[in-house]
C-alpha cells in the first residue's frame, strides 16, 4: 500500500479535508494547490500516488499525468485522477495518460481508499 501521498487540489477545503483524513489513515501527505506547485513537489520527494484534481489551476491533471509518465524519475507513483467529470470519454484519457485509477466528485473516502491500494482501476 502507498504510504507517502501528494493531494493536488486547487480547493483549499478539499485539500484540507483530504490531507486530514489521510494522515489519520497513517499516509504521509504532501500537498499542492496548483499544477506548478504539484510537479516541483513530485520531483523534490516523489511519493508513492498522486492524488491530482484533473481540473487544477494552470497545469492541469491530465497534463501532471502525461509529464509523471514520460519522467523516468516518477513513472512508478501510482495515479489518482480526481474529476467532477465521470464520462466515458474522461475516462477513456485518463487510461491513455496512464492514470491508475480515476474517481469522479464527490467521492467517499473508502473510494480513495480503495484506489490508493490498487482497488479501483480506470475501466
């Protein structure tokens, strides 16, 4: 199971929320407000799963998805794709950019859970 987590979530109450309840969960949890914060946070101390709101600010999800993939350095951190946007063909990118898992808002906590251990998997 991932213990070290980087939450990427331009809404503070969301990433605060989740910071919280990961770190109640044991997970070492690093955070990031915006896309540029996100990727230097990847590079300085690459977690185990990133937990990326696909709409961020700037650099956006989708584009920390293809850049953790193409890095040698992080092509092995697991990846949580999070969206208000469940479609087919949201999810149907999210596989092709490598994401691991992607989960549409809200989702519950068990849900992120699940997708941080390997439970949840982008069809």
């Amino acid at each position: 199971m991932a213990r070290h987590v980087l939450v990427a979530e331009d809404e503070e109450p969301m990433r605060a929320a989740l910071a919280r309840l990961l770190a109640a969960a044991g997970y070492e949890v690093d955070t990031a407000g915006d896309g540029e914060a996100a990727l230097a946070a990847l590079r300085r101390a690459p977690p185990d799963c990133a937990v990326l709101d696909a709409m961020l600010i700037g650099r956006d999800g989708w584009d920390l998805c293809r850049a953790i993939r193409t890095d040698p350095a992080l092509a092995g951190i697991r990846i949580v794709l999070t969206s208000p946007r469940g479609r087919p063909v949201d999810r149907e990118k999210a596989h092709a950019l490598g994401a691991d898992a992607m989960l549409t808002k809200p989702f519950g906590f068990a849900d992120l859970m699940a997708a941080l251990s390997g439970a949840e998997a982008v069809p």
